[in-house]
C-alpha cells in the first residue's frame, strides 16, 4: 500500500473515530432480485407481497464486494432481519465470508461488530 493510501485510510479511521460509526439503514426493493448495484451504507431488502427474499450489502471492509443473504423461509442456509425501532437492522447469523476478504461479522442495530481480530 503506498503511503498516501496509508494516510487516507488512516485520515478516514480518525474521523470514523470523531464521529463514530454511521449505522447502516435499510432500503427495501420490490421484486425477489435485489439491483445490480449496491448503494453503500444500506442494506438493500427484496421483498415481494410481503415475503422477505434476501438482503444485501457492500462488504465493510472496504474490499467492494457485493454481500447476498438469503431471508427467504425454507432456504439453507438463511439469516433473520429484524428491525429495532429506529428501524435499524439486525441479522442473524453472523455473515463470514469464506473466501477473498475473508470478513466476519454481526450486523446488530445497523452497525458492524467484527469477530475475532479487530479490523
């Protein structure tokens, strides 16, 4: 990493840091397909009649990676999406990525609690 991307990431920590952690919100989307392109900072829900398919997310560590869960009942594997009520998100399980960025962890109340090593 060149050190100006240091910096950046490290200018980037200390304000996350000031002002704390933005909590993620959620956008839900008609239809059982979620859209091409995720917005960050939002966990995209498809819902069609009433009926929770998935969700998905940009993955917070900052790799890009698109993030897909399956909230449909019957399905394996398949996450839980509560809302608290600010309407913040919560699933469960926790999301771990198996391979690339290799990412871990919970989403609770919108915001991102990693597992194992802090990041």
């Amino acid at each position: 990493m060149s050190m100006i991307a240091r910096l950046f990431a490290g200018l980037i920590a200390w304000l996350q840091g000031l002002f704390g952690p933005r909590p993620l919100r959620v956008q839900f989307v008609e239809g059982d397909e979620l859209p091409a392109t995720l917005p960050a900072g939002r966990l995209v829900v498809a819902c069609e009649d009433g009926t929770l398919w998935s969700a998905g997310m940009v993955c917070p560590c900052g790799c890009g990676r698109r993030l897909e869960v399956m909230l449909l009942e019957g399905v394996k594997p398949r996450w839980d999406l509560r809302l608290n009520p600010r309407g913040l998100p919560t699933l469960h399980p926790s999301v771990w990525v198996k391979d690339g960025c290799r990412s871990h962890f919970w989403l609770r109340d919108g915001l991102i609690q990693w597992c194992g090593p802090e990041r």
